[in-house]
C-alpha cells in the first residue's frame, strides 16, 4: 500500500506541519511560510521587480496549495484568533496597544495600514498621543542634554483599531485560504517519536480531543503557538476550594480575568471595540450589587475596572507596586528607533539568566495606557473607584455570616473579609484577579509531558530553545510566544515577537523541509542571490 492511500494525520502519512493554536502568532508563521517574497528578504524596489517578474510566469503563485494540505492547525476556539478576539470582545478594547506596521502580514510592512486605506477605514488609524512629547523630554534627558528636539527626527507611531486589525486577519485567512487548515479541538499531549535505532525524533503522535473524543494524529513537526500558555497565575492568598472543610463560595465571587472572559460574564452584547469614551454611570439594572474587589495594576486591571464599576456599587482595586502609565508593555527603548539596540544588547548577552532580568526590566510589571489612566482617574474622581496602591492581600476568608453593609441578596451569598498588608480589612462580595498567567514549561498541561520525556534547559520554567525556536536540535518541536522569550526577549508574546519567531522558525523549517529549493529557478532567487542574474535578465527581455 503506498503512503497515499493512508489519510493524513496517520502514521504512515503524517502531516508536515502541525500547528496548536490559531491565534496571531501562528496566523503571521503560517503567512510567512505561504509569502514567497516576504518583506524581511527583499526590499521594496526587490518586490516590486520580482512582482512584475512573476506576472510574466504563468503559474508562479505565492501559495504552494500542494504542500499546503499537509498542514494543519488546531485551536479549542475551531477558528483563527478565537481567543483574541473572545479577549478584546469581552474587554471592549478599542485599540491596539502595538503599532499599525507590525501585523501578520509578511508580504509588506504597510498591507494593514493599505487595507485601511482600501476599505476608506483611515480614521481607524491613530497618532499615539503625547508620544513625541515623551520622545523630547527623553532626548532631552539622557542623549543630547544641551541640545533641542528635532520634530523631523521623530518617527510617530500610529495604532490601529482592533476591529480594523481583526478584518485585516480575516483578509490574509481569505487571501490564503487558511479556513481549510483549521480543526477544532483540544490538543493535550504533544508525544515525540523516536527511531528506536539511532535514536532520532522522527515525528509526533498528538492527542487531539473534540466533542469528548481523542483521536491521535501524526505530524513530522509540530508549532506550539499557544500565546502565554494555559497556566492562571493565582496569588498565594486564594484558598483551595476542594479541601474537605473548605467553605464553598459561589464561583462567581472569585474569579481570574481569564475565567471571566472564557465564561463570556463579560462581553459586550452592545458591539464591541467600542470608541466612545466608556459609560461611567452603572445603569439602574445593573447597580446595587455590593463591592468589587480587583487584583492587579496592568491594563487588564484597568479594562476590569471598566466593566466592574457599571455591575458594582464601588469597586476597590488593589495593586502590589504603583500603577503605571505607559504606551506599551514594554520600556519606551525597545519600541522605538533605538528598540534595536536593546535587542542587539540582548541577544549579544548568551547566558538565559541574564536574559531573564533583561526581560523582567524591560515589562517592569504590568502597566496601563494613558487613555486607561484616564478612564480610571475619571472614576475615581465620580466615586465609582478607590485605588490602593503598594498593597497586597495577606488572606481572603469567605464568611457566610450577615455583613451590615450588605442587601438581602447579598446577604443570602455572602462576601469575602480581606486582610491588606496595610493592616485594613475589606469586606467585598466579589473578587476578579488581573493576575496574568504562569509561565512554566513544567505546568503546563500542554508542554509539561515533553518536559519528561525529552527534558531540557530551563531557566524559571522557561526553556532553553535553540535558535530557529526547536525545543532541542533533534526534536522539531518549535515553540513561538511568551515560552520563547529566552530567545526573542521582551516582545515575544507580543505581535512583534511573532515576527522575529516566524523569521526563526522558517529559517529552521527551510532547512528541514527543503521549503527554499522552491525558489532556485524563479526571480526571487535571482534577487535573493541564489541564481543566475543573467537568466533573469533574459527572461524578463522575453517577456
Ligand atoms: C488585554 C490584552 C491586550 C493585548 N494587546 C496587544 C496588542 O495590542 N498588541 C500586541 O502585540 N499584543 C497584545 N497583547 C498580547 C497578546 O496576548 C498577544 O499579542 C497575542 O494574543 C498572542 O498571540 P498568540 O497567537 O501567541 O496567542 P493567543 O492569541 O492566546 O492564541 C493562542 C491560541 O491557542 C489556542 N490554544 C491554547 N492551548 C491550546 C491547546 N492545548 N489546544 C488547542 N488550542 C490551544 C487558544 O485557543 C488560542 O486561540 C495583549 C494581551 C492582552 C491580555
């Protein structure tokens, strides 16, 4: 029987390429696998020559449709970027905190703001605010002290809306026919397969569960794309809820922010991504429902607070360190022009430790923008919002008893008696985490059977990758997103870090797959200076 006749995903006939999660980062890996001239290798005048080259060549697409149907990519959401968009929904999010040019698109750096513009959505691009202002006021500090800011010298940087960012996602699914790759499920083990003679992974058997069925499926090479893994960070405080003599809470009273978008308690049924400065009245309907606890300082804290004080009477939010106000989540130097010189400075550093502080310094915590600063010194100021900050809970114990403060219905459920580190004591009936979620290989339900069966470094739960993003050379288990960032840094869940991942991991599947002998005899790799100029020459006079 020839390997044709098994059906994909068998043993005898395993996928090339398996990827788990179809959020942006495997989105902008899968584009630039299917972009034959992506913008990372050639440069406008390069692209636009080549473009014209392929125009006279019948038959030369960008998509290589073949090899493509031994591709697959698994998500729990069964589409491409369920979770993001589930988040920035159930958020109400209306901008992007990173920049209109950094998109999953490999073709060019500007196809999303050209998409705007195709579709007359310009207004949904915006100036960050104040940005040049804060630009100055460095330049003025630390590099030229006795020197004036130039305005031609600053670059702004423009933002777009998450709703343009989505359609244009939907647009490079379209465009490359993406639909046809996904399957929903669940993937739970990732199993490498091993050549019992030389001991070489020759491949991976997947648990893939769906509707309460697993079915194994084989794949030569697998992506994990997974964002920042599946591991809620919840704080020492929270008491366990299966111990025997625990007192059981309603689940809706303590829940992380993950949990409150997953469940959907959320999103706003009134459209998303709205762009009107958010309502900070509760309506009747929903007013008169006690106190709200948030743990947190970043912008998820931030956007909690949003939705808390129109279901709260008040909300209290609580934060270790003090609230930061910044554009991104990462330090101002690593965004802009001077952004690569960091990168340069960490990726020149070889010892991952060190690069774990890197990093750590670099995001400082979590952080809010400055229209989210906004919103919560409005609330604030209306009575909505208390803010403690350098503050952390010592222990929450659920009482069940009667709370002077509390209406009947409130009463009947009970509230949470939290003792801060300031040495108060908070009764709320509701407590929602901002706490992020925990990076580690090992508990990860996903990565953490790997971990035993092929273990490698690990620097605090976060592995040591080779270069082109492989869990080891031997083993074409390639990991992309926040477990990466021993190798991308700072920006690695980001949608910056996909970029540098998918430029690595390409690299890597290249060489594996013999994906760059596709070029040798077309005009990229004429330009691209693996073959004969002259042929080119003479083609194209031919034409
Ligand atoms: C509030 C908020 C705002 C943000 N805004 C920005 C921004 O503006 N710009 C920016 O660059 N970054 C932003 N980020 C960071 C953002 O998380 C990442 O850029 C992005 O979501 C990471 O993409 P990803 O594809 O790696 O992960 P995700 O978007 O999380 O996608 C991973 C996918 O994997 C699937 N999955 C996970 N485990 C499994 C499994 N075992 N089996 C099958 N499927 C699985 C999930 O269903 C999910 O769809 C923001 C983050 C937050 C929390």
């Amino acid at each position: 029987m020839s390997e044709s006749q098994f059906p994909l995903g068998h043993s005898e006939n395993p996928y090339e390429l398996l990827i788990v999660g179809a959020g942006p980062h495997a989105l902008t890996l899968l584009v630039r696998l299917l972009t034959k001239y992506p913008v990372t290798l050639f440069n406008d005048e390069e692209q636009d020559r080549l473009l014209r080259h392929v125009k006279h060549q019948k038959g030369c697409g960008m998509v290589d449709e073949a090899r493509k149907r031994k591709y697959l990519v698994v998500d729990e959401g069964g589409e491409w970027l369920s979770r993001w968009k589930k988040l920035f929904a159930g958020y109400d999010i209306p901008w992007l905190r990173s920049l209109v040019n950094i998109h999953p698109d490999a073709s060019h750096a500007s196809s999303l703001r050209d998409f705007a513009m195709m579709q007359g959505r310009l207004d949904e691009i915006k100036e960050i605010d104040d940005f040049v202002e804060k630009a100055m006021h460095r330049q003025a500090k630390s590099r030229r002290m006795n020197s004036t800011f130039n305005h031609s010298q600053s670059t702004a940087l423009h933002v777009p809306t998450s709703s343009l960012f989505i359609d244009f996602c939907a647009h490079l699914v379209e465009k490359h026919h993406l639909n046809d790759v996904i399957q929903q499920g669940s993937v739970h083990c990732i199993k490498p397969l091993f050549d019992s003679s030389c001991n070489i992974c020759k491949g991976f058997e997947i648990d893939r569960q769906h509707n309460g069925h697993c079915r194994k499926i084989h794949a030569s090479r697998v992506v994990c794309a997974i964002g920042n893994g599946n591991c809620l960070r919840l704080p020492d405080w929270v008491p366990p809820c299966d111990g025997c003599n625990a007192v059981k809470w309603p689940k809706e009273c303590l829940m992380h922010s993950a949990e409150l978008v997953k469940s959907g308690v959320l999103y706003n049924c009134e459209g998303c991504y709205s762009q009107e400065k958010t309502q900070l009245l509760p309506t009747p309907r929903e007013a008169s429902k006690g106190r709200l606890m948030i743990v947190g300082g970043g912008l998820t804290a931030a956007h909690l607070v949003k939705h808390g004080v129109k279901r709260f009477d008040q909300v209290l939010l609580v934060s270790r360190s003090f609230l930061r106000v910044k554009h991104f989540d990462v330090s101002l130097n690593w965004v802009d022009r001077y952004g690569n010189v960091e990168m340069a400075k960490f990726w020149q550093e070889s010892d991952p430790r060190i690069r774990l502080r890197i990093i750590q310094n670099a995001r400082e915590g979590g952080s809010m923008t400055p229209s989210m600063w906004e919103y919560i010194e409005s609330a604030k100021a209306a009575g909505l919002l208390e803010t403690k900050q350098y503050t952390e809970i010592v222990n929450a114990i659920w009482r069940t008893e009667a709370c002077c403060d509390c209406n009947s219905a409130e009463k009947a459920k009970g509230f949470w008696e939290v003792h801060l580190s300031d040495g108060s004591i908070e009764n709320v009936h509701a407590i929602w985490m901002a706490t992020g979620s925990k990076m580690n290989v090992t508990q990860d339900p996903l990565l953490s059977q790997i971990c035993k069966s092929v273990p490698t470094t690990l620097v605090e739960g976060f592995p040591v990758l080779t270069h082109d993003l492989r869990w080891q050379s031997s083993v074409p288990l390639y990991v992309m997103g926040g477990y990466a960032a021993l190798q991308l840094g700072p920006n690695a869940l980001n949608l910056a870090g996909a970029k540098i991942a998918s430029e690595r991991i390409v690299e890597g599947l290249e060489t594996e797959m013999g994906l760059g002998q596709a070029h040798t005899d077309d005009g990229a790799a004429v330009v691209g200076g693996w073959a004969n100029r002259y042929k080119f020459l003479e083609d194209e006079d031919a034409c």
